[in-house]
C-alpha cells in the first residue's frame, strides 16, 4: 500500500546521494548489499510483502527534492523562479543563491539544481532493482509482479523525465551498472528517443488501472502514464505522436474515473487530496515527525514547501500560528496576481493575499504568497516536532483540468475540431466562474494554463514549449526577458533551456559535457 503513511525501506536499498556517488564511488560490496541480517537478496525478495518494500523504496525518492539534506530543491520552486509569476526572495540574493542565479538565467556549475540529479538518478537506481527483484523466482503472484514492473518502469521515465526538462544531456541506463559505474551521457533528443516507445510499451500493456482504489492511491497509474506522455511529446513539440497523444487524452476524458472538483478553492485543501480530479499526487503527511533535521530528512513525511514560501516573523491569523517559521521564498509578482479578473475563482485560492499584515518583510516581498500551498496549522497539527518540515499539503502533479487544456491544444495542433476544443477549455472556465468563449486559438489556451496552473510549476516549461508552436506569442524569449525593477537582467535564449551541470559531476566523471549556457 502506498498510502499518506508510506514508509521508506531502507534496509536493503541504500543508495548513493549523487550521481557521482552511483556512477563512480560505490565499491561493488555496496552495490551487492545483503539484508542486515545476511539473507542474500534472492531468498529476501520472494513475496508480495517483500517485493512490496523494494517498489516503496523506488517511489521514495518522490519526496527528497524539498529538502534532501543538502539543498531546498522543491520542484514547484525550482521551475516558477525561471517564469514569470513569482520572484526568488528570501533573505537576499544570496539566500540560496543558486535560485537567484537560475532566475537570471546566469547558472553555472556551482550554482544549479545540483541535487535534484542524485535524487532522481537514486529514484532510477531503485527503479532497476525493483524491476530486477520482480522477475525473481518466488512466492508472489504473476499478476502482482507485473503491476510491480510496470509501476517502477513508469516512475523510471517520470524520473528521467525530469532530469531531461532540466538537464537535457544526460547518462542513461536501464540496468545498473558494474565498473566502472559510467553510463553514456546522451543528448536530449536521443533520451527522448529511448523514454517514449518505454512509455508506449507500458500504456499498451494495459497492466495498470486508470485510477487505483483510495486505499492504493499514490501509485502511478494507467492515466499518469497517459499525461506523462503528453506532456513529454507536447513539450519535444513531436506532431507525430500529437494524434496518439490527443487519443490518451480523450480516453481519460471518456473514462469515468476522473472529473473536474466543483470548487478549485477545495481542491488545496487536505480534503481535496486525491479528489475526482486528481491523476496523481506526490504524497505527504504530518504524523509522527518523519522528517526532521539530520539524516531523517530523506524519510517519507512531511513536505518543507509552505515554510519555505511563506513571510517571515508571521504574528498569527489567517488560519496559521506563524512565528518565525516562514522563510520567504516564492513571493509572488503583482503582475501574477493582476492577471485574474475580480470574478475568477481561482484568484483566492491562487494568491495569499496579506496586505494590511504586518511581520518581517524579506527581500522581494510583495506581501502576496503561494496561496495553493500556503502554511496553515492545520496542515502540520500533527506533527510533535520539526513542523516546519512537515506539512501534509500533497504535491499535485496532474490535474484533469490539465487533460482538459492538453486535448484542447492537441486538437488545435491536429486540425481537429475547434467547437470541441473550446467546449473543453470552457469547462475549465466554468468552474472558475468565467463566460465561455466561441472559440479557442493557441494563445487562448496558454492563458487558460496561465490561470489554471500557477504556482504549479508549469509556467516556465510551457513558454520554453511555445517556441516552437506556431501561433503562439507567449514565449519564454519575449517573456522572460529583463524586468522593470531590476532583479532580471538577463533574457531567456535557446541556450538557456537545459540547465548547467553540476561541477561536483562534471569533477567525477570527466566524460561528462556541460551544457552550454
């Protein structure tokens, strides 16, 4: 069960903290670990239980970008501080200073997402071993191996996924190394190349359910696969797979499993976890203190994203106790908050508009805050210690509005029907309490996703996306572009889409290439 108590099983799957650390400084006594108790891994993984703890292992590394024990690398912060909704912030500019950096597309390799590469690179490791372990000899069911497969398959390419929106250039691997633990680094279009027929071998086998039992949810599923690959073939701007992705579209849409939630506000609520609109949540709870400072970090628990985004010296009111917990990060732009009309629903919920609040004001504070994630003590009451660490706010990921939005675009881009396309935006709009349009363009829909997603880290990858989609005029080189205050002073460029490398990796493993930048 992989359910808001999910455990990390750490026993038999230790890893290393970073792709150097996995490719290059593990003796291959570490890599053949035994149980603590000297029971060889071939008569450990023979069960449902058993087999059961290893998928746990590979889905663990979900949590760890917010905090990992080295760096606050939350993903909804790492993309929205290269868009155009939110500032950096802070204690100044120094704070984190790498976010500053990417934020004015001046990244170097000192100043990256350095950690978000030894996360996912571990998530991979996990993934491979769970795979291996399902095709052992055992105890287990044929039916539950294969879910298992099929699960850690598709978190395999969730986690490249993400390294190739960020990085682009990366080692690749399916099976874990021997000496000298390298893999080829390849370029972006090639690891494309090798993740989409992974991913449309894992839809057609039609192994996972279109959404799992309440019981089950956190698992990845047949209509998570069907999103990851649409965004990936929307974002490689690959109109070849356009057909076959509306297609996955549309078969969430006919499928009764997932609906818009009536109201958008509910849908930031704990009770609107894993609601009707929900295709998948990275989750997160508040019991028993499982992250703290030290080591316990990387346990399954708690998210650090509503401290980190929240004012500083907070008094009280508005539903949180405060103090000093909040550290400023991710103050949002008044342009952000100006583009909702007075009668968008989504406006509230979107924007923690504080105003008239008076406490700690830290560098780019515009006193508007990330309203979706907002701190509120209610969401880490349970928690008896670290509670900074430990909000139970779940991570969204995909949102049926977002399937919504993408078949509306993919009709566009396919010549399809554009009443069609504007009856599925429409229904976006309706829910925020917006007249319907009679018709729909490009530009159209970028703006509904403007809406919709911020905050959600969508933002920044959809400009980059759009420079390649004829029509479009919301791209990221005429958005992000020098500021009127002076914080940005640099454009966006094409080289500016795959992030540096981190130096540490570059220093370990010299046939690594830094991308240009």
């Amino acid at each position: 069960m992989i359910t808001k108590n999910i455990k990390t099983f750490a026993a038999s799957c230790l890893i290393c903290s970073g792709i150097a650390a996995a490719f290059t400084a593990c003796s291959k006594d570490f890599l053949e670990v035994n149980k603590p108790d000297g029971e060889p891994l071939e008569e450990y993984y023979t069960t449902e239980a058993t087999l059961n703890e290893a998928l746990t292992s590979a889905y663990a590394p979900l949590h760890w970008p917010d905090w990992d024990n080295k760096a606050y690398n939350d993903l909804t912060v790492d993309a929205e501080i290269m868009g155009d909704d939110f500032w950096v912030g802070g204690s100044d500019n120094t704070d984190n200073q790498h976010w500053h950096r990417l934020f004015n597309f001046a990244a170097d390799g000192n100043n990256t997402l350095a950690t978000l590469w030894g996360d996912f690179y571990s998530g991979i490791k996990r993934c491979n071993d769970a795979i291996k372990y399902s095709g052992w000899e055992g105890n287990a069911s044929a039916s539950f191996r294969k879910s298992m497969e099929m699960q850690a398959r598709l978190l395999r390419v969730y986690y490249y996924n993400i390294l190739w929106h960020y990085y682009g250039n990366v080692p690749f691997y399916l099976e874990n190394l021997s000496l000298p633990y390298t893999a080829q680094q390849i370029t972006a279009d090639e690891i494309y190349g090798k993740l989409l027929p992974e991913l449309e071998e894992i839809i057609a086998s039609n192994v996972l359910p279109m959404r799992w039992e309440n019981a089950e949810s956190g698992r990845v599923s047949q209509a998570f696969a069907m999103m990851l690959y649409a965004e990936m073939v929307m974002y490689q701007n690959d109109n070849a797979r356009y057909l076959q992705a509306l297609a996955f579209m549309k078969q969430i849409i006919a499928d009764n499993s997932y609906s818009l939630n009536p109201s958008f506000t509910d849908l930031w609520k704990e009770s609107g976890e894993w609601c009707s609109e929900s295709i998948f949540e990275i989750n997160y709870n508040d019991d028993q203190a499982q992250r703290d400072w030290g080591d316990a970090a990387l346990n399954a628990g708690g998210s650090v994203f509503p401290t980190l985004c929240s004012p500083n010296g907070w008094g009280g009111g508005d539903g949180w106790d405060g103090g000093n917990d909040g550290w400023g990060f991710l103050p949002m732009r008044l342009e952000a908050y100006n583009m909702y009309t007075e009668n968008d629903l989504r406006r509230e919920a979107t924007c923690w508009d504080v105003r008239g609040y008076t406490y700690t004001e830290r560098y780019q504070d515009t006193h508007i805050w990330h309203g979706k994630y907002r701190p509120q003590s209610e969401n880490n009451k349970d928690c008896p210690t670290s509670k900074n660490l430990n909000y139970n706010n779940n991570k969204r990921i995909y949102r049926y509005a977002e399937t919504l939005l993408n078949a509306a675009e993919l009709l566009l881009q396919t010549n399809g029907s554009l009443s069609e396309a504007a009856g599925y935006v429409n229904e976006v709009r309706a829910r925020a309490g917006l007249p319907a349009l009679n018709g729909v363009t490009i530009d159209d829909i970028f703006t509904e996703r403007h809406l919709e997603f911020c905050g959600e880290g969508k933002r920044y990858f959809d400009l980059v996306r759009a420079e390649g989609i004829s029509g479009a005029t919301q791209k990221a080189s005429t958005i992000l572009v020098p500021d009127t205050y002076g914080y940005r002073t640099n454009s966006w460029t094409a080289s500016k889409k795959y992030i540096p490398l981190a130096q540490s990796e570059l220093d370990a493993d010299p046939t690594l290439k830094q991308n240009s930048y």
